[in-house]
C-alpha cells in the first residue's frame, strides 16, 4: 500500500526532532528528518564557544525512554543549587531542591550530536542542508529545497511532525492554509553570550556545581559551568535605550558597564574586548499557538509550537516532554498517527505549553531582582521547610517543575493555593519575612499547626 511506503517526516533535526525521529525509528517505522543547517557533527567548534543548557527532570525522562541517558548524563555538570554574586562580591547560595536534586548544565551541541546518533542507530534516514518550504496538510506533502543545488522537490509523507524551531516552516505552512493562529512577543530585552575559559591547569575559576547569577534588578548575568572547565555567560540586558545593548555597543562602553555591575566577571574575562565585539545581541520572544496539529497529518512539538524564554530554563525540557506525552498518545492510539490522536496531543500539551510560558515569564523577575531580596530567599528557606516535613503535601513551585514530571498546568495552579495557604498561615502566627534570622525549621511546624495544608 502506498502510505505505508511513505516516511513519517519530522522537519528539523535540533533537540526535539532528533529526539523524536529516534523514538519513532526505534519503532521500526519509516522516519525521514530533514535540517537546513549542516550535519553539526561534522562541524568543528573553537574551544571555549559552547553554549549550554540547564537539563532537569522531564528531559532526562524523555531520554530514558531514548535509552540514551547513559550517554548524555555523563556529559553533564550537576548544578545543586544557585549562587547570587552581590555588586558589593558577596556570595549567596541557594539550594534548588533537597539533597541529590540537581539540574545539569550539558552542552547543546554535544546533546544534539547524541541524539543524531541515536536517530541514525535506530535506522531514521537524515538529510542535512534541506530547507523545508510547504507542508500541505492534507495530503502529507512536503516542499523542501536543497541547500546546493536550489532545486526544490516534493516528498509524500504519511505524516509530517514540524519541529523546526520559533520560526517554524511547517507552523506557517498550517497558519496560511488557515489550521492555527499564533502570536509572537518580543521581549525588550536580549542577550549576548560570553565565555570566561578554565584556568591553566583546566580548573575552573568559579565555583563549578552553581549556577551564577549576578541579579540587579531590570537586568542579569548568568553563568553555567561546561565540562571543559570553562563558563558560559549570557548577559540579558534591554536592547534600547540609555541603560541597553544599544548604548553600551563599544567594548570599552561595554567594560566601563561590566566595572560597574559585574567586576567580578569581568576580572576572569581577559580577553572581554574581543568578545564583545565578535558575539551578537540576540533577541528574546515567546509564542503562543492557538492549536498544535492541524488534521490528521501534522503536528507541531517544541519551540515550533510554544517557544519560552529561557528563564525557567525549560524550553528543551518541555520540548522533550512533548516527545514523551506524544509517544504515550501513541501507544494509546495503538501506533496510529490519526485526528483522534493529533486532537488529544493538543489537549494535552497546549495547557502545559501556555503555564510553562508564564512561568518562564515570571522566572525572569524573580532571578534578575527577587533573588537579591534577604527576605524572598527567607520564604524560600521556609518552603524548603515545609516541603522536609510534608514532602507529598507542600511541595515548591521549582521542585514541581525542574525536579517532577507533574504537568506544568497543574504545578501552577497547585503553587497558586500553596502561595495562597503561605501568606494567611504566616499571617495567623505572625511571622515577619523581614526577619530573616528566625529559623525556619523552627517556623514550619507553626504553620502547618496554623492552618490546613491546601489540597
Ligand atoms: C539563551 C537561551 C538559553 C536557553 N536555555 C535553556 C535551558 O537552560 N534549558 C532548557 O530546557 N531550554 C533552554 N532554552 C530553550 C531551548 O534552546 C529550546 O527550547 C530548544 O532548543 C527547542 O528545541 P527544538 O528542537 O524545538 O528547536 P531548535 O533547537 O531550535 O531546533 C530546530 C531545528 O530546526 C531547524 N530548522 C528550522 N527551520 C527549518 C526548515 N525550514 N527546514 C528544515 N530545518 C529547519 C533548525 O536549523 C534547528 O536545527 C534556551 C534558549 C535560549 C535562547
């Protein structure tokens, strides 16, 4: 029969389409992948010019279930908690979740490259410098270009799985053949990306299981450590106006602004000038998608269909979820790809796509300005409290969303009582956050006395 000669095309081969086309090869069905860039494992990067990301729980699950945990893991720093850089030097840390909980700071194109592997291994078939053009939706048929020669060709597919990214092909393919609407905001601020590169001997000149922060309020720099020794950092900064990327575009603007802000920094970046100049500003946005299938012939996972900001630091993560719910749909379906299927993917990822998008939204706030504050990092040492002694009934926001597979929907609204149960029980045993030298071991079991624990 003819659809069963033809491939399930997954158009993108970054995290999510990699991951994806190597859990559907595994099944033995016919996957194609298609990538406009070139094959990254053939492209050599300098030293030094890794950038990162932070791994936690849901991508790692999406990985076991790729059996390619066991190599990717090992390629991680663990980052057990985070350390606040004060403008005067001071250090402050904060854990991240209880003992043994970390996130994994683990160099995208070293992941990307695993799962290419494991894509290849499982029998996909890759084709690298293919630039999709148009998807119809309703027939399965997919336009792509040749990067070389121009030429364009079409290729029917049984299915096609858009995972090609914020700027997604396929999602405007859907958009202008009228299956979705989206919407794309753009932050004022962006982002420029530095190294700070490991000592003579390869150690690392900051402290390596942390993740830095240096908040000031509007603006922040951040640092996650690479198994190199080295750091990257990623300044994020308005892009305009008299305190913007815009007005410190000079490397000595750039440096006279680093003095001031981030001396610390600066002082482990000797070669700041030429970095300045070389790297770009990049911007940030976010993206909502009014549905992420269109028929019974397309799908959307990833920033494709529910681009973040980076804030949370769950942009891959949740994209890797996609992959997983989308595999136990599967299941479910019993193996088949159909309207029925694409309909529940939708009804299962776009709430938990909208709540991560506010979260990382909210996150922002909280690391450029909140953490700075004695007395936010105080309530967060008590609900760190509260979580020890009930650790099924009271459980943060963060360890529901870096260190659970709990949908993000239902972390956020769970969090929304929890925030809501804090603040009357605080009030009930008078407590004060300003007096942040209580003990909240102390504290904790006051409260819980207090007031019943929300459901
Ligand atoms: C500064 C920054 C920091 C971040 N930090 C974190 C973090 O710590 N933790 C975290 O979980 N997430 C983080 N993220 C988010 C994360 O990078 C993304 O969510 C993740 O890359 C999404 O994966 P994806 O596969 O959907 O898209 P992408 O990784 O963007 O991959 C899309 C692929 O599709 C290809 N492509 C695009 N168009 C076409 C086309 N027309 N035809 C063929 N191929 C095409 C692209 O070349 C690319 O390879 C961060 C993002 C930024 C910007």
């Amino acid at each position: 029969m003819l659809t069963e000669q033809r491939p399930v095309a997954i158009v993108g081969a970054g995290l999510a389409g990699s991951l994806l086309a190597a859990l559907l090869a595994k099944q033995g069905r016919q996957v194609l992948i298609v990538e406009r860039r070139r094959d990254l494992r053939q492209v050599v990067v300098a030293a030094g010019r890794s950038i990162n990301l932070a791994l936690s729980t849901r991508g790692i699950t999406a990985l076991q279930l790729a059996g390619v945990d066991d190599l990717v893991l090992p390629l991680c720093v663990e980052m057990p908690g985070r350390l606040m850089h004060a403008p005067s030097g001071a250090l402050t840390y904060q854990p991240y979740g209880s003992a043994g909980q970390s996130i994994r700071s683990v160099s995208r194109r070293d992941l990307n490259a695993v799962l290419l592997d494991a894509a290849e291994a499982a029998g996909a078939s890759l084709r690298f410098e293919t630039t999709c053009e148009d998807l119809d939706p309703d027939s399965g048929m997919l336009t792509l270009r040749d990067a070389a020669s121009g030429a364009l060709e079409q290729v029917a597919c049984d299915f096609v799985v858009g995972a090609d990214g914020a700027n997604s092909a396929v999602r405007i393919a859907l958009r202008g053949r009228g299956h979705l609407t989206d919407v794309e905001t753009t932050l004022e601020h962006g982002y420029k990306e530095l190294n700070i590169t490991p000592n003579d001997d390869g150690s690392f000149r900051l402290e390596r299981a942390a993740l830095h922060i240096w908040p000031r309020g509007d603006f922040m720099l951040i640092a996650l450590p690479n198994p190199g020794g080295d750091f990257t950092l990623t300044l994020f900064l308005e892009v305009a106006g008299a305190r913007g990327f815009d007005a410190i575009a000079e490397p000595a603007a750039a440096r006279a602004f680093f003095e001031e802000h981030f001396a610390d920094a600066l002082a482990l970046m000797p070669d700041f000038d030429e970095q300045w100049a070389a790297r770009p500003v990049s911007r940030l946005s976010y993206l909502h998608t009014s549905t992420f299938h269109a028929g019974d012939r397309a799908l959307l996972v990833g920033d494709a269909a529910h681009a973040v900001v980076p804030f949370y630091g769950q942009g891959m993560n949740a994209s890797f979820e996609d992959c997983t719910i989308l595999m136990q749909l599967l299941d479910a379906h019993e193996g088949a790809f159909s309207a029925d299927l694409c309909r529940d993917y939708t009804a299962a990822r776009k709430p938990n796509g909208d709540a991560i998008c506010a979260l990382a939204l909210g996150n922002f706030i909280e690391m450029r300005d909140k953490v700075a504050s004695p007395s936010f990092l105080f309530r967060k040492r008590i609900e760190a409290a509260l979580h020890a002694l009930e650790p099924e009934r009271f459980i943060p926001l963060y360890t529901m969303v870096t260190f659970s597979n709990r949908p993000y929907a239902e972390s956020q609204e769970r969090a929304r009582r929890q925030d809501g149960w804090l603040d009357e029980a605080l009030s009930r045993i008078g407590c004060s956050l300003e007096q942040t030298d209580q003990d909240p071991a102390a504290i904790a079991p006051r409260l819980l006395e207090s007031l019943p624990l929300p459901h």
